[in-house]
C-alpha cells in the first residue's frame, strides 16, 4: 500500500480514508484506538520490523495552524528527550505529503486510570498510592530533563500490566510540555487557538493565573489526582471553569473525610497531611520535589509496619477462601456506596513522613526499589473454640433515639441513660466486642471507641467488633465512620443487617435534627445505605416520603437516592417543585423552580406561579430574577390546558 493521494475535508472521514494506508513507507495503520479534537491514534504495525505501534495522526486541516502545529511538535521533541518506563516511548515523528504530521509511539495494552475510576468509583489509599509513586517516578526523571507536563489527569496515565505489577502506570500526552529554560521559545501561547493551558480541574494556583512554573506545578496536579482517587472526586469542582480556577487559588480543600463515598474507611490522617502539603497555594510549601513525594509514599507503604492501614481492605474472598466477588459498576455522583466488594482502607494513626528536601536542592532522578506490593490476605475466619456469653445491654438506639429527641427540643445531650431492653447478643467471651457492648451498654459510646482502636489491627476480620465500631461512631454523630464500619460488618457477615441497633442508627441517621447542622449528603448516603444493604422492608418507602418531605434538608438528601434507585416515578414531582418555589432562601434558589414546573405541564402550577410573581416581603418583592421565566411560563401552561369547560 502507498501514501493516500487525497484526504476529505470532514476529519472523521479523513480518519476512514486512513485505516489501511502506510504512513512514510514504514507504518502501516490498521484500526483507529482514540480520537480527538486535535487527531486521532491508530493501532499500527512498523512494516519492516513488525513492530506494534500506536501512529497520532494530527488533523490535516489543523496542521496548518501554527500553534497546534507547534504543540505537536513540542510533544513529539518532549517524549523523545524522556526515556523512562513510567513514561510513553517515541519511536519516530514526521509529515506526511499533504502536510499533516505523525507520532509513532509504543502501544499501550491496558485502560486509562479514568476508565478504572470509573468503574470503581474510588480506590484504596494503598491502591490510589501505589498507582501515583509509578507516575512520580516518571514525573521525577520528567522534571530532570528540565520539563514540566503541565497537564497531569486520569486521561493522561495508562493503567498497563508489567511482569507481577497488574497496575504499572505509565504517563502520555506531553502536548503542552514546558521548557525550564531557553532552548524552545515557550512565547508561543496554545491558548490562542483555543486549547486549555492545561485541565482546570488538576490546574495549580500558579498555571492558573498565568505565573511562571516549574515542577511542582506537576506535583500540585498529582495531589489534586490523589484525592481524587481517594475520594472519588476531585477536592475542587464546578462547572463554570473561571470559578474552578479561582478555588485553586483562594479555596482550602475539604476534609477528606467530608468526601468519602460510603464504604470507604476514613484516610490515615499521615496521608491526609501529605496531600494538604501537596495542595498548598504556594509552590514553596509544597512537597518540593518528585523524589521526595516518591520518599513519602515509601514509608507509608513500607512493610516495617504491617498495621500502616493503607492496605485495601480484603474482600470476603479473601477473608473466607471463597472466589473474590464480582466487581459492579456503581457509581453515584459523589454519594457512593459500599458495594459489598470490600474495597477500602482501616482507619489508622500514621506518623507524618520524614523531612523533604529544601526547595531548590539538587534532586536527580535516583533510582530505588519499588516497595513490594501487599500479598494477599491469608486471614480466615474460622469458628471459635472460646466459651460464649449472652450479653443483655442497653441498646444503642436508646442513647440514639433520645439524643435526636433532646436536639429536637434544644437541650444538648450526649447520651441518655434511660435503661432499654436490647436484643440478647452472643459475642464471644473476652473479645473486643464483647467489651464494647459492655461500654457501649453503660452510655459510654467513646470509651467504646477508644477501646476498639486499640485493637484496629485485630478487628478488621471481626464482623461483630466492627458491628460495636459502627454503634460507637454512630452514638457520638459520626455517621460517615459509622456507615463505613456497618459496611465491613455487613461484609464479612450479612445477616448483621437484621442487627436493631443498626436498624435503629439508620433511622437516627436519615432524620433531620433541629439543632446542630445537617448535611444533605450524609444523610442521603445513610438512606442509600439502608435501601441497598439492609432489608428493611419500607426502606424504599421511607426514600420516597423523604424526596417529597417539607424539610429542604431531607429532600436535598433523598432526591439524588430516588434517582440512583429508579423511583422517580412514585414521587409527586409538582409537590416537590412548589416546595423548592416556596422554601428556597433567595430568588436564585427558588428560580430553577419555575423552568421544571413548566417542563411538568401541570395546570395546578398556574395559581402558584402567579403567587410567586407577587410574593412581597415586608412590601417589597422578592422574585424580581424570576418574574420573566414566571409570566412565561403562565402563559404557556395556560395556552397549553386551553380554554375552561362551558358551564
């Protein structure tokens, strides 16, 4: 085959008339494998050699535009002064006759670490780790030839198998690669041709306001991904991308453990600490170098200390011998939960990682061993031969129960001590959670806790020491720790989900309390939870009640459940609307209303939208951004029920 002699204006018809053809007489190209807005990639074949090789193919009609033109170029002269495993390799560059120019690269059999995000929503610290030391380690030879990528995602990182490493990643797409120095004229700005300088979501607060950087820009990105796959989603997000950038430059990340889909176990706080270093505003204050970022993570990774609590929690294939369950695609927009998978982290104390480097000190890149990934988990749980007691406690739901009842009337309490009689639980004589009980039974939920974490390392196999960490955490308010312990309890023995002292925390955990502050989204992972993991019969039910409730906290917590769930049908949306028209504290708020009660087509939305229109406070009107959409919408539900029936 030779070179094609013509190419069609439209680029997707370019990309057909190049399946099959021999670009430079050496790369034969046989099936497209990506797309996008600048070229495609092609799976090919070097013709001589036989050699797998992945062609990027810059769009004709773009080859002519000096600034992408030169971006390509700039990738093709970036990768091909970096050799490193962690980092794609080049084999050749050229142009094609009609102009338009080719990388030929290696290929890549694996996913982007977007994909397995994904899918799995969020990874362990360990996991999240591991995967980030690999592109440290080629950001660090990266930032030794004088070269910052600038562009660090999920996209961008290739999840590849190598020899025992099922996740060896590998970093692409030096596109927007900077120069340290004079040897490209970096004046060249790819803005003008309406390319991001880089991806606002990974983009440090320096790259954001256009001042000059070097490496730990790279490494501010690398943080940002972190928390990302930690958390499941990124600590600063908008749709608006102005305001996107300018969090990156004024706003603190959350508390990771604010972001924790439900399932996840809390992030050791050492690891917590070093992401917060490693989003700091000022590059100055960062982790000053790769090498040190890579130091860090060895010592949290290192097996000197088997208990670190980084490792993924092992699933209940692991723990019992049988084959590993299925993994399920299930995510939910920042409101996840455990899929009975196992996955997670132990929450654990860690000591802060030794002194970096000084910013500025020489750091090349230094070759050290990768830390030895965890073996698998040769735990099982087996009977045991200790004698049993029948413990009859307080139950937890009656400290429960009764402090949301003391927060509803304003009296502030942290447990009442009001005797119940609980379900007769069997724990196992002397073991940790038969303490637990004892302390939990006795109104003292911290005492619990703490004795509980003195045991972290021996407890996380216990389905019943993990069922007790759940109550504790659930009595003292912290429902996200709480929701994650029920989530291990359960997996390690399902039945636990009949536990009434559970039952009863959810319920606890999906009401609305009048003092103290409410958050929508832990109260929806509480109901999601219920609805998923336990087998409460109106779980369901009560979702619904909560989507359609007159609290705005409760709906804001049970609508996105609804929709995760499939029962949006079996909500009264125009009850919803007019309640969002009606409680929403500023006209911005209650705006978004008018527009879905004009998509329901309800004629009843007539009177109440008139009503908005005129509603006054303390004689001034209050609606005044909503009034046009309003009167709009009036006319149209109007003209749409038609004329009144003759009497």
């Amino acid at each position: 085959m030779t070179e094609p002699k013509g190419r069609l204006s439209d680029p997707d018809l370019e990309t057909e008339a190049l399946v099959g053809t021999i670009v430079d007489g050496r790369y034969r190209l046989d099936a497209v494998i990506g797309r996008g807005g600048m070229g495609v990639v092609f799976r090919g074949e070097h013709v001589s050699i036989r050699r797998p090789v992945a062609v990027k193919v810059l769009h004709t009609s773009l080859a002519g535009v000096p600034e992408l033109r030169g971006r390509f170029e700039r990738e093709a002269w970036a990768i091909g002064r970096i050799d490193h495993p962690n980092c794609i390799s080049i084999f050749d560059f050229g142009a094609m006759p009609d102009g338009s120019l080719y990388l030929a690269m290696e290929l890549l059999d694996g996913e982007p670490l977007s994909d397995l995000l994904a899918r799995e929503e969020y990874l362990s610290p360990a996991r999240a780790l591991r995967i980030l030391r690999h592109v440290l380690s080629g950001l660090e030879h990266v930032h030794a030839a004088g070269i910052v990528h600038r562009d660090i995602k999920p996209e961008n990182i290739i999840i590849v198998r190598q020899d025992d490493d099922r996740e060896f990643a590998k970093l692409l797409d030096f596109g927007i690669a900077k120069m340290v120095g004079a040897e490209v004229d970096d004046s060249v700005k790819l803005t003008q041709a309406g390319m991001a300088f880089g991806t606002p979501v990974y983009m440090s607060p320096e790259q954001a306001i256009g001042n000059p950087i070097d490496g730990r820009a790279d490494l501010y990105a690398i943080s940002v991904l972190a928390f990302e796959l930690m958390c499941g989603k990124p600590p600063f997000y908008t749709d608006d991308k102005i305001a996107l950038l300018s969090m990156h430059t004024t706003r603190e990340p959350p508390a990771m453990r604010d972001c924790l889909p439900v399932g996840a176990a809390m992030i050791p706080e050492a690891v917590e600490a070093l992401l917060r270093r490693g989003l700091a505003k000022r590059p100055g204050e960062r982790i000053p170098s790769a090498s040190a970022y890579i130091e860090a993570i060895d010592d949290f990774l290192t097996d000197s200390d088997p208990l670190s609590g980084l490792e993924q929690r092992p699933s209940l294939g692991e723990l019992t011998g049988a084959h590993p369950l299925v993994p399920v695609d299930d995510p939910f927009a920042g409101m996840g939960v455990g899929d009975g998978r196992g996955t997670g982290s132990a929450p654990v104390m860690l000591d802060d990682a030794g002194a970096a480097p000084a910013p500025g000190s020489p750091r090349g890149p230094t070759p050290r061993p990768a830390p030895r990934p965890g073996a698998p988990s040769t735990t099982r749980i087996r009977a045991r031969s200790e004698p049993t007691t029948s413990i009859r406690r307080r139950p937890v739901w009656t400290y429960l129960i009764g402090g949301l009842i003391a927060a509803a009337i304003g009296v502030g309490i942290a447990v009442v001590t009001t005797r119940g009689d609980g379900p007769s639980n069997k724990l196992p004589a002397g073991s940790a959670a038969e303490a637990a009980a004892e302390k939990l039974g006795q109104g003292d939920p911290e005492g619990a806790l703490r004795l509980l974490t003195a045991v972290q390392d021996k407890i996380q196999a216990d389905p019943l020491a993990q069922l007790q960490l759940g109550h504790a955490h659930a009595a003292l308010r912290q429902n996200a720790k709480a929701l994650a312990a029920y989530d291990l309890a359960l997996v390690l023995s399902p039945s636990l989900e009949a536990d009434a002292d559970l039952r009863a925390a959810l319920a606890a955990m999906t009401t609305v309390s009048t003092k103290g502050k409410n958050d929508p989204e832990q109260i929806g992972r509480a109901f999601l939870f219920m609805a998923q993991r336990t087998k409460i019969a109106d779980a369901r039910d009560r979702v619904v009640a909560a989507a359609q409730d007159d609290s705005m906290v409760l709906r804001a917590a049970a609508l996105p459940v609804v929709d995760k769930l499939g029962l949006g049908d079996r909500v009264d949306w125009f009850r919803v609307y007019v309640l969002d028209l009606e409680q929403g504290k500023t006209c911005d708020e209650r705006k978004p209303a008018v527009a879905k009660l004009r998509a329901l087509g309800d004629a009843r939305a007539i009177d109440v939208l008139k009503k908005a229109i005129e509603r006054k406070d303390k004689r001034k009107a209050v609606n005044g951004c909503l009034v046009d959409d309003a009167s709009s919408a009036v006319v149209y539900l109007t003209e749409r029920a038609g004329p009144p029936p003759a009497p």
